[in-house]
C-alpha cells in the first residue's frame, strides 16, 4: 500500500480514487502520521460487514459429536 502526503492528495485525487478502484488503496499522511486510507466503496463494504461471533458459530458445520462431553460432577455445598 502506499503512502502519499495529503496535499499530494489533493492534487491527484481523481487518481487516487481510480487507483483504489483498481484495488490499490492508499495511505494518506498528515506531518508524518498516517491518518486516513483511501479504498474502494467494495473494499470498504466487505471489510464493514463482518459476521458476528454468534453468527460464525452459528454458521460452523459442527455436529453434537464435535463438542465435548458434559461434566456430570455435583456442584459443591456451598454456605452463605
């Protein structure tokens, strides 16, 4: 990925978008600091939609014989 200064930025804008079109994106510096990145919408979509924990699990091909056994020990006596 590469990295240009942000006025740099502003003066090549219309092909920095091309670019992150054609699946380059690009890191834009501000006094040495990156600050933004400039991907494509499609980039950006696929990256924004990622599944949650519960629906990864929910989406594994796992089988009641793929998870452990159960412990069956007694819970302890406790006092309060």
């Amino acid at each position: 990925m590469r990295e240009i200064q942000l006025r740099d930025a502003k003066s090549g804008l219309s092909a920095l978008v091309d670019d992150a079109v054609g699946g380059e994106p690009a890191v834009i510096t501000r006094h040495g600091r990156r600050e933004a990145v400039i991907l494509s919408y499609e980039e950006w979509q696929r990256l924004s939609q990622v599944p949650s924990f519960g629906r990864l699990l929910m989406a594994a091909p796992l089988t009641p014989d793929d998870l452990p056994l159960r412990d069956a020990t007694p819970l302890r006596q406790t006092e309060f």
